[in-house]
C-alpha cells in the first residue's frame, strides 16, 4: 500500500498544562499536589458547582417553553446585553449613548478569535495582517497562537513582569508603548494577569491609557476573571470602564468559565465598544459572516444559565455571594502560603505572593527548582514557577510550603 498521506505531518508536542495534569493523574505518591491546572478547586481539591448554577439548572429544565432550536448567529441576546453590562457596568456611557455591541463565544478563547479574525480583515483598513499585536512578556500562551492562527504576522512582546523586584515593570511597559507603531493592537488583560497575578493600580492604568490615546493604540482587553480576582465585579472592571470613560474604542473578550464555575459550557463573549452606533453595527455584521464560517451557532445552555442568573437581582446577588466564596479562598491560600514561609525563614522575599491578585502567583521559583518540586516532592507546577493557589488546601499548605523551602534552600 501507498504510504499515508498524513505521513509528513509532525507530532506536535502537547499543551504543557495539559501535559502537566496527565503526569499528576499517573502518579500513584500520596503526598502528590497538583498546582497547575487552570480551574477552581475547593479545599477538599474537588470542583465546585455553583449553588446559584444548580439552582439556574433546575428552574431551566423545569421551563416547558425552551426548545433546541438554534441561537441567531451573534447568540442569545439576553446574555449578550447581560454580559457586557456586568464588565462596562449599568451606568456606562457607552450603554447610554448605544455604542456597545457583541458576539457569544465559545469561551473567552473564541471571543480572542472573532475579534483577532475581524481586526485582521478590517482594523484600520483591509487584511492588515502586517498590524503589529502586543502580547505582554509573559502571557497566557493561547495569546500569540490566537492571533498567529488569526493570520496576523507581526507579534511582538511588551515589557511586563519585572523578575528582581517580583512585579510590573510599568517603564518597560510604558516605554515600549511610546516606541510601537501607530495603530499597533495591545493585548491587556483586564484583571488577574496570568501567568504572573500582578496588575497595574488604577492610577497606574491611567499612565496606561494616556499612552496609549497618544499613540493611536487599539487595546483588546482579556477578562477572564472578573469577581473571581478580587471578589468585586467593580474592582476587577475598573481598567476596562476607565478606558471607556477616556473615550476608546475596544474589544473586550469575557470568559465565563471561572467566576461561574461552567468551564465545559464554554461560554464567551465579545463586548465591541465604538464611537457610535452605526460603526458599532457595521462591525457586528462582519462579525457575524465570521461566526457563520466558524461554528456557525452558539450553543444555548451555559448562555441561558448565565444569562438567567444576570438578569435577576436576586440570583444576581446570589451569584455575587458564591464568586466572593471563591475569591476569598483563594486570598486565604496566599496568606497562609505566604505566612508559612516568612515562619520557615525560606530565602527571599515572599510579599509578592500576597501583593498578586486572582487564581495564579508567579513564585518566582526557578526551572530547576520547579523540577526538584516535581520529581522529588511530587508538587505539580509550571516551569515558569506559576502555580494555581486553588491547587493549595488546608491540608497540604504545610507540605507544599516545607517543599519550596527545601528547594530555594538547596537549589540556585
């Protein structure tokens, strides 16, 4: 027989966090500790549903006026509006003034490829796809290969992350604003930067945005965690609304995977601010010609679900109880991570672990560190030291904080 077409094709090497999970579930130590996945844990290291989702689940399977029919292309409009008022807030301009618009996505990775595809064919002009797109250093990997797929050609890094002092380099960040190119697109993410858990203050972000309208910079903020982060759905917006007070246009793509526990629902939107209403609508109808090409319709549950809970005052104060629950867990797990290791008297400085923000702390362990972490404690973590503080339990804080003692005291 002929040999396989397919015969050239590379085996591409797996999603390191991916990666890192299988190895956790095949190894059969008891003491193992996974602190790389990406999602919630309770203090038992289980998955939390949401009582509020529970609740939103049964009142929709007891609804006998839903059906399977398909969603409009852009999705549920309910959970649209529902879902960019939360991230530009009930008394935003742009709500008032009929200049918001938006997409239903398949998680806030989907939302990332509408809006990457529609820049790349429409962002001040047609198919630039030599715009240059700005990805902080370091961000979440799916950044770049979003906007590489998306056909841009041009991606560069931003100064973020300062490793000395364990924080923003905002003069890094500032200074390679200044030199980009005009029109060139920033990648923000909005609160709870992954990997590093550090964000700009808000008088910070106002040295941001000033640069930025000198510039003629287009920001697309990522907002994956807002409520989850802080515990406030305000405070975890602020850099999003801010820019739309200063009068930009911007894309804003929302995951709901985290603060409403639906990670499998793969619910998404893309909020669209622009100067009026008609570009607004201009924008929506290319939009949709590239959903219909992608996956044509959203599916309606975790819409529906989100959208329900929303858009009741009750369920919604309900919701914001159960996302504060996971917030303020993960505040305690840097606290006493941090606590423990000032007690062991491990070397350097540990504020930063506290002083970050939402689901992921840089460490600042080094790669040989982390593997000393992995192959002889049995702590899973990232090689760029980032671990997930949901990864931490009351049970294991003790083991985990003598264990990144161990390592920092014996490894260089």
């Amino acid at each position: 027989m002929a040999a396989s077409i397919f015969a050239a094709v590379p085996r591409s090497p797996p999603v390191a966090v991916f990666k890192l999970t299988a190895d956790f579930r095949e190894d059969s130590d008891s003491r193992k500790v996974n602190l790389g996945v990406g999602a919630y844990r309770t203090d038992e290291g289980q998955p939390w549903v949401l009582p509020v989702v529970k609740k939103v689940e049964q009142m929709i399977a007891n609804d006998n006026s839903l059906n399977h029919e398909y969603l409009p292309i852009l999705g549920l409009p309910e959970f649209r509006a529902n879902a960019s008022r939360i991230a530009l807030g009930d008394d935003s301009p742009a709500i008032k003034e009929n200049r918001v618009g938006s997409v239903q996505s398949l998680g806030g990775t989907g939302a990332l490829r509408i809006g990457a595809d529609f820049l790349r064919r429409w962002y001040n002009g047609n198919n630039n796809t030599a715009t240059p797109i700005y990805v902080s250093a370091p961000s979440w990997e799916n950044h770049n290969s979003v906007f590489m797929d998306a056909g841009f050609k041009d991606i560069r890094t931003y100064h973020y992350w300062d490793a000395a002092k364990r924080g923003l380099d905002l003069q890094g960040l500032l200074s390679d604003m200044e030199q980009a190119p005009e029109f060139s697109i920033f990648i923000l993410h909005a609160c709870a930067h992954n990997p590093t858990g550090t964000d700009p203050t808000p008088e910070q972000w106002k040295q941001i945005a000033a640069v930025m309208k000198r510039r003629s910079l287009f920001p697309f903020f990522d907002s994956a965690y807002q409520g989850f982060a802080s515990g406030s759905l305000e405070k975890d917006a602020w850099a999003v609304r801010y820019f739309v007070s200063e009068g930009f246009e911007l894309f804003c793509a929302q995951s709901f995977s985290k603060n409403f526990g639906l990670y499998n629902e793969r619910v998404g939107n893309l909020t669209v601010v622009g100067k009026d209403a008609d570009n607004v609508q201009r924008v929506l109808s290319q939009m949709e010609k590239i959903v219909r090409t992608t996956w044509s319709n959203p599916p309606s549950q975790g819409a529906r679900i989100v959208a329900t809970t929303l858009a009741s005052p009750q369920l919604f104060d309900e919701w914001k109880g159960n996302v504060k629950t996971m917030a303020d867990r993960v505040l305690l797990m840097r606290s006493e991570l941090r606590s423990r290791l000032e007690a062991l008297g491990t070397p350097g400085t540990w504020n930063h672990i506290t002083e970050q923000i939402g689901m992921f702390s840089f460490t600042g362990l080094n790669p040989k560190q982390v593997e000393y972490m992995v192959k002889e404690k049995h702590i899973y973590l990232m090689a760029s030291g980032r671990i997930n503080m949901c990864g931490l339990t009351t049970k294991n804080l003790d083991y985990v904080a003598k264990s990144i003692h161990e390592a920092v005291t014996k490894i260089q």
